[in-house]
C-alpha cells in the first residue's frame, strides 16, 4: 500500500499484545523491518525471521531503553519509525486512586513513551536522519471517564509530550503526531470491562453493550482501524502534520 515503509525500519513498543501487535503485522505487511519491545518478550534482542526482530524491554526503565535502543542501532543501524503502543491502566475512581495507581499509568503510558520517542529522536539527530514518532494516546488524552483518573492523566500527558516533541523536531523533519483510538476490542479493553464493571455493578457484557452504544459508527474499534492510522502516519501522505492527535475512534470523540 505504501511503497516508501519498505526497509524502513520502525520500532514498536507494547508488540506482545492487542494493538502493538497488530501494528507490527501491518508494517510487516508493508515490507518494513520491524522491532517489536515488550515485557513478555524474552530476555535480550532476537532476530526472529528476516525482517523481524524481537526484544525485551519495560519501557518505563530510562536505562533499559537506552541499552536497547543502543544494541538496536549496532545491529541495524537506524530506527526511522517509533511506534509506542506499550501501556497499562488501573480502573478506580478519584478518590479510591492511590499514588502507586499513579505512578504505573504515568510511568508506563507517558513516561514510558517519551523515553522511546526521546530515543529514537536523538539518534536520528545524531545520523542526520529524518524520521517519524506516532504515539498510541487515547481518546482518554481528550477527554475524562469515570473511573480511570491516572490513566486519563497520562494520556493527556502523551499529548502534551506529542505537541511540544512535534514543534522541537519540525525544523529537523522528524513529524510527531498521536492516535488516540477510542474503544478497541483487545485484551485490555476486556479486562477494563470485567474491573470497570464491577466497580459500577455491571457485568463485563453490560459495560460492551454500553461501549457499542456509545459509537456513532455503531461498533467498537479492531486493532486493524488503528494500525492503517499507524501506517498512514508513518507514509509519505502524513509528510505535512505534526503535533496531531488523530481521533479512531467510530466518532466518539470529535475533537
Ligand atoms: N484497547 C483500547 O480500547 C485502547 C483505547 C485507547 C488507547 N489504547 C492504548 O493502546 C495501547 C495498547 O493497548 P491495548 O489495548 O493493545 O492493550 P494490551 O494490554 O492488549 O497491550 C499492551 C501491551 O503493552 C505491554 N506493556 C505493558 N507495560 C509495559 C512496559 N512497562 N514495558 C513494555 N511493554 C509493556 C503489555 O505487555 C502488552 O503486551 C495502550 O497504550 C492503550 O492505553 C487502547
């Protein structure tokens, strides 16, 4: 579809799971040479088929990410994509919150995503290279929901980080943009059914059919409507937009 993704090659962190995954299939797809990072992948940078290369990371461990990033550029030489689709969220509301809720949602969903996007952006610096950083945000960054007071405060955070990261490396032909998807059906999103449910007194089949009610588009997200969005950002299409937070979200959220 995008001709110009082949031999990019684009870093995706949160691959093991839900949208990360699926981004890294659709860049596979494109001919690109992907880097997936996770906790749940094994220990250490793997080359796991030609094109694809497998590694351990918390991306909330400033000095992991250096280290990975680091033996990245060893072996393959250059990131031109970074893609932070790694994330967490506890559900609960204000004032049940407590610091250590905070703490995981800011340092996995903003923190974590700033040190990769701080990452990748150094280096293309350092080689002279232009490049592109897409945040997966949320619509959570534009909005408040119930029950989710640190992780809607990280979101919000990414998109603040997307803004000032896109004016500081404009002059430089790195683009910054977010996606904030809105309800997409993969494992956290179930999981966030069954808490969030049971802190309103609904069952997770209850808080679904809710969910689809909410979606002018009349359903919830896949991870392939974010992916394509991924892909679009990363093309030679998006060359004109930075500091954008791009809404997927079946029109939900209009802003
Ligand atoms: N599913 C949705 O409805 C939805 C909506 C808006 C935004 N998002 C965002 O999309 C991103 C992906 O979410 P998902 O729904 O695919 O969730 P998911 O749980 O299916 O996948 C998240 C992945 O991130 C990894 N991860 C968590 N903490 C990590 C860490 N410290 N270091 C490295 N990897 C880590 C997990 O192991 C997992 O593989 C998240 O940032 C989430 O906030 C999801």
């Amino acid at each position: 579809m995008f001709d110009e993704l082949r031999n990019r090659v684009v870093f995706v962190s949160g691959a093991g799971s839900g949208i990360g995954a699926g981004i890294v299939d659709a860049f596979l797809a494109e001919g690109a040479t992907v880097i997936g990072a996770d906790l749940t992948l094994p220990a250490g940078v793997h080359q796991i088929a030609e094109r694809e290369w497998a590694v351990n990371l918390d991306v909330s461990d400033e000095h992991a990410v250096e280290e990975v990033l680091d033996a990245i550029t060893d072996r393959i030489g250059t990131i031109d994509v970074a893609v932070t689709a790694a994330g967490t969220s506890t559900l609960g509301f204000a004032t049940e919150t407590t610091g250590s809720d905070w703490d995981r949602n800011l340092d996995v969903n903003a923190k974590g995503s700033f040190l990769i996007a701080r990452g990748v952006s150094r280096r293309l610096l350092e080689q002279e290279r232009t490049g592109r950083i897409v945040f997966i945000a949320s619509q959570a960054g534009k909005n408040g929901y119930r029950g989710m007071t640190a992780y809607v405060a990280s979101k919000h955070a990414v998109l603040g980080v997307t803004k000032t990261m896109a004016v500081e490396l404009a002059p430089h032909g790195i683009t910054v943009n977010a996606i904030c998807p809105g309800i997409i059906e993969t494992p956290m999103k179930h999981r966030e059914r069954v808490e969030g449910g049971a802190i309103r007194g609904m069952s997770a089949e209850e808080v679904a059919a809710e969910d689809r009610s909410q979606v002018p588009l009349g359903r919830t997200g896949t991870v392939h409507d974010v992916a394509g969005v991924a892909l679009f950002l990363a093309s030679d299409l998006a060359s004109y937009m930075t500091g954008q937070g791009l809404n997927v979200t079946g029109g939900m959220t209009m802003h």
